[in-house]
C-alpha cells in the first residue's frame, strides 16, 4: 500500500491523547512494518533510574541525545510513529512526516483523564497538569528557545480530542496518512 508520508509524529501537551493514538494505530499500521516509540517513555525510564522527579531534572544532553534520535530516525528511515511532546516541532523541516498536533480544549477532560489515569484526586491531577506542562515549557525554552511549540504552522493535522473520539482521531490520522481499510482497530 502507497502512503502520503513515511512516518508520523505524534505531539500535544498532558492528557490529550498522544499515547492513546500511538496505541490505537499499531493494528492497522504493524502488519505493515510500522514501527512505535514514545520518546516520554525514554525519559521517564531515565528518570526513574536516576530517581529525578521530572523531566526539567534531566540534564540537556539528555534531551538533545533523545531529540536528535528522533529527528535522525524520522529523516533516516520510514515507517516510524513517535510520540512526544515536542515531537512535531523537532520534525517541523521533514516534508515526508505526517505531524500531528492533538489538544483538548476543555481542561476539566484533561483533568478527569489525569485523575482516572493515575486514580488521584481531581486537585492532584490540576496540580500535576500545572506542574508539568510548566516545567516542560521551561525546559524547552531553555533547549530551543522562545518558540510556541504547538503553532498549527508546524503540523499537516490538529485534532481536538474533546471533540474527537478515539476511533474518529485514528480514523483522521489514517486518512491522512492515506491508508485504506475497511478494518479499523
């Protein structure tokens, strides 16, 4: 099957999905070769080893080393979904690279799917929303400078996922992608 990209990215901000997309692609693009990695997951395994707390912890190397990882990987080979924060803007320059933004603009879901995703209180999740989302900015300003990483100019597809249902984000992404297939998930 002929594709429109090569590869896909997969960014946004806490709780809007990216991981829940990564997952609900894999039956469909796997029996095709497609490969997987959240770029998150590194971290938070690098993070546990080394008993930090968050990711503003870890020391910039570590972030350009995973950063251009990625960036080689979506350049060098195909058939790649990385998801991450910044996964799109680090791919901005990759014309061959589905670059997909997900927001929810309703921050009480973000909140609820925190709470139900982590079973802590409603105030924890907002504090950990806030926390987060907070160090990371930070963090990347520090990185790559004063950019607003989720500009609609750096991505072929935003998806609001308060408005869209997993089935109907996946279905959006694969369509863009240019896969077809009666079967989805």
């Amino acid at each position: 099957m002929k594709l429109l990209f090569d590869n896909i990215t997969i960014s946004g901000k806490v709780a809007v999905g990216k991981n829940t997309l990564l997952n609900n692609l894999k039956p469909n693009l796997l029996p095709l070769g497609w490969k997987f990695r959240s770029s998150g997951q590194i971290v938070r395994d690098y993070l546990n080893e080394n008993v930090l707390p968050n990711a503003s912890l870890a020391p910039d190397e570590l972030h350009h080393k995973i950063d251009e990882r990625v960036h080689q990987l979506l350049k060098g080979e195909k058939n790649w979904v990385i998801e991450a924060w910044l996964s799109g803007f680090l791919a901005r320059d990759l014309k061959n690279t589905l670059r997909v933004l997900l927001t929810c603009h309703e921050k009480q879901l973000q909140i609820d799917r925190v709470a139900n995703r982590d079973n802590v209180s409603i105030e924890k999740a907002k504090q950990h929303i806030k926390s987060r989302e907070e160090d990371n900015m930070k963090t990347f300003q520090r990185l790559y400078g004063d950019y607003n990483f989720w500009d609609p100019k750096f991505y072929q597809l935003i998806i609001d996922t308060y408005s869209s249902g997993q089935v109907e984000t996946t279905q959006k992404v694969l369509t863009a992608l240019g896969y077809k297939n009666d079967r989805l998930f």
